[in-house]
C-alpha cells in the first residue's frame, strides 16, 4: 500500500518497541524491573490533593465544553503569576499559549518557525528532537555531546553550524540524562545567538531557540535552573519556552502544558494547534488555574514529591557506583534533576554462558532485560549512536523496596559474563 513519504520513512518510537516486549514479557509471568518510562506510578507518586479536588470540582460545575484555542484567560493569568512568583519571568496573557501537554506545543514550535530544508540544531541524545525535525523536513545539525560535558551541548559545538540555522533547541534539565546547562554555558549560548541575529538583516529569519524546561522545578542539592531569557533579557524574543504541568506535580495523564514566547509566534502555533485540536481539557484548565494560585500547598506538594524522587535517584546511583568498585563495567552520573539517572552498561563484546557474543549494544539491552530482567532506555532511542553504552533510567515508577533485588539480578547476570 502506497501512503506519504512522511508515514513511510517516520521511524517508530524505540521506547514504544521496548515497551511493547516488556508487556508481552509481564503477561506472560515474568518479573520486569521497568525503569523505562518517564512517567509517575500514581500509587506512589500521586497529584496533589489540591489539585484533584479542584478537577472533581470543575467537573461538578460541568466544564466539560470546548476551550479557548489559545487556553482559558483565568489559566494564562494565574500561569503568568507563578512564573513571575517561581522564576521571576515576566509573560503577559498573549504571550501565553495553552495545550494539552508539552508535545503539540514542541510541535507546533517546529511548525511555526521551520520549514523544509532549513537547520534545525539539537544535541543528542535528546528528547524527540530528531523525529520533530523529521516532521518539517528540516535538515538535522545534530551535536553529539559527551559524559564529560554531562550529555549538554556546548556553544563551541554548536558555533561551527549556525549559520543560516532557524531553530535550536535547547532541554534544561534534560531529558534522558536528568542533567543540567550550566549557568555559563547558557550565557554563552545565549549570547552566540543573540550575536548572531545582530548580522542577520531585517529580511532574513532569525534564529530561535526553544527552551523545554518541563522538569525545572525538580532540581536537587546545590543544583540550580537557569534559563535564557533571566540571563540574557534580550533573548525573549527569540525564545520559546515549554513547560507544563506534567512533571512537576505527576500529573502526566492531566495534558495540561503551556508555552511563553512572542505573541507573533504563539499565534501561528495557536493556529496549527486549532487545526489539530490538541486542547488541554476545560475541567483541568479551570482545576489548575486555581491550583496554581496555592503558593503554599505548591511548595509544600514539592518538598515531599522531590524528596521521594531524590531517594530513588541516589539509591540506584549508589548501587552503580557499588558495581563499578566491584570492577564491573558501568557508571552513573551523580544525579542532578527530573526523573532520569544517566547509566553506563558497556558489555559489548562480552559472551554469554552459551556462547553467544554480545556483539552490539543492541545485544547488551536485551541480554540484560532477558537476563537480569532490567528494563532501560539506549541512548540510541534519543539520536545518540547506536554503539552508545549509555542509558536512561526513569524512577517514576520505582518501588524501593526491588531496588536491591534488582541489584542483585543485574549482579548475577554480569557475572556469567567472560
């Protein structure tokens, strides 16, 4: 059957694939330790009280009609004060747009400022990056970051592929790697962008960035967010922000996410969005316009959430750290944000009690989701190589009490290794 040359050279979701034999395997008996989905376990990361008590309530009062396409006023007013309260950035309502969740937002940027043939600049690995760039049929600038530079893009990477570029994009803290810009390396980017639009003439399209920032309130310790526009004011109107209200408050399933940037871009997203359809639900736009107006129940909800987070982060980072000083051949880097822990498993090339070689990484992930029953992402799944020992691993489904047990399989599994 003959269809679009867009649906016939899409390639599939990888996570989507893996996901897939891991449910086949759950069916039929098998215990999968799943770190593979950026996504919370309601059972253990539930939405705040508040929160669901106002969806109950706006359901009671029957808004259950269409939205405005651009979101509701009273959500884009109380969305520009908890910006302004939280990150002290300054967004009017028309600088506001409103979605059922960040996706179609990421899309709609891609839509609104890209067309075909034109660079697109992303690092990898990175979160759906490459498959948007796809979608418009931009040419992919992919800069190939490393463990050293904790998996962000620096300005002297992305300096040499500038010119003429239309869109870069830009996740702090990242997703996979749960890792985050520094405040320097922001400034630099920053101020390479802003130099670079100062050449450009009045004619030609400037270069724009997108800021996904979906897990910025999830940073621990002495880690801090920092973001274009607080750092280079004239970034504003060349950056498009993302954000929602899906991880900060686990409320994945709720499709309530936003975007601030100039009001001449926001309308052409509103634009494709309305010819999609893709509107956060009226009930949960009302529910969250108020929620996000309890300062108080907020700050409160995140001290608990992000410490949950943190304890699953650290206690899997310490058992990679206790494999590696047992000489086996992985790595963790210390956890910095979101939900992810970055993980090296380098046994390519290693045989199995069978015989069988481990001849690629391909080979890695399914040995060790067959055999120590552990359930990870490749970096591969995110633009990086295919020959990337490198893996995300998601907590928002984790139960303390398998960590070890988990340990102990991975241990096992490694060891009949040679």
């Amino acid at each position: 059957m003959k269809l679009s040359h867009l649906s016939e050279t899409l390639i599939a979701s990888e996570i989507v694939k893996l996901g897939g034999e891991i449910r086949e395997k759950i069916r039929q008996g098998e215990t999968i330790y799943n770190f593979t989905v950026g996504d919370f376990d309601p059972k253990i990361f539930p939405i705040p009280k508040d929160l669901e008590d106002e969806i109950v309530e706006a359901y009671r009062q029957h808004f259950t009609n269409y939205p405005a396409a651009e979101g509701n006023l009273d959500l884009r007013e109380s969305i520009a004060t908890f910006l302004y309260e939280h990150e002290k950035l300054q967004y009017a309502v028309d600088e506001i747009l409103v979605s059922c969740g960040g996706r179609p937002l990421i899309y709609s940027v891609f839509r609104a400022i890209a067309d075909s043939g034109e660079k697109i600049i992303y690092g990898v690995p990175s979160w759906n990056n490459n498959h948007y760039t796809h979608f418009v049929g931009g040419e992919h600038i992919v800069i190939e970051t490393t463990p050293e530079n904790n998996f962000m893009p620096q300005a002297t990477d992305i300096k040499p592929h500038i010119k003429g570029a239309t869109l870069l994009c830009l996740c702090s803290p990242q997703n996979p790697t749960g890792t985050t810009i520094t405040k320097s390396d922001l400034e630099e980017i920053c101020d390479m962008v802003l130099e670079e639009n100062k050449k450009r003439s009045s004619t030609e399209k400037k270069l724009f960035v997108m800021y996904d920032q979906m897990y910025w309130h999830l940073t621990f310790g002495d880690i801090k967010h920092y973001d274009p526009v607080s750092l280079r004011p004239e970034m504003k109107q060349y950056t498009v922000y993302i954000d929602a209200i899906s991880k900060v408050f686990s409320a994945t399933g709720l499709r309530v996410g936003w975007a601030m940037g100039p009001a001449e871009i926001l309308n052409k997203m509103k634009a494709v969005l309305g010819h999609i359809g893709a509107w956060a639900p009226m009930a949960e736009q009302k529910a969250t316009a108020k929620f996000l107006l309890k300062k108080e129940k907020i700050e409160t909800f995140l001290v608990k959430f992000k410490a949950n987070v943190e304890e699953r982060l650290h206690k899997i980072y310490n058992g990679f750290a206790q494999l590696k000083k047992e000489g086996f051949n992985v790595d963790a880097i210390y956890p910095q944000a979101a939900i992810y822990l970055t993980i090296k498993i380098d046994l390519a090339g290693k045989n199995t009690v069978d015989g069988k070689l481990l001849n690629t990484q391909s080979d890695v992930t399914a040995y060790i989701l067959n055999e120590a029953h552990l359930a990870v992402v490749p970096f591969s799944a995110f633009g990086a190589a295919k020959n990337s020992p490198w893996y995300r691993l998601s907590v928002g489904t984790c139960h303390l009490e398998e960590v070890e047990k988990m340990f102990q399989q991975l241990r096992d599994a490694m060891k009949k290794l040679s």
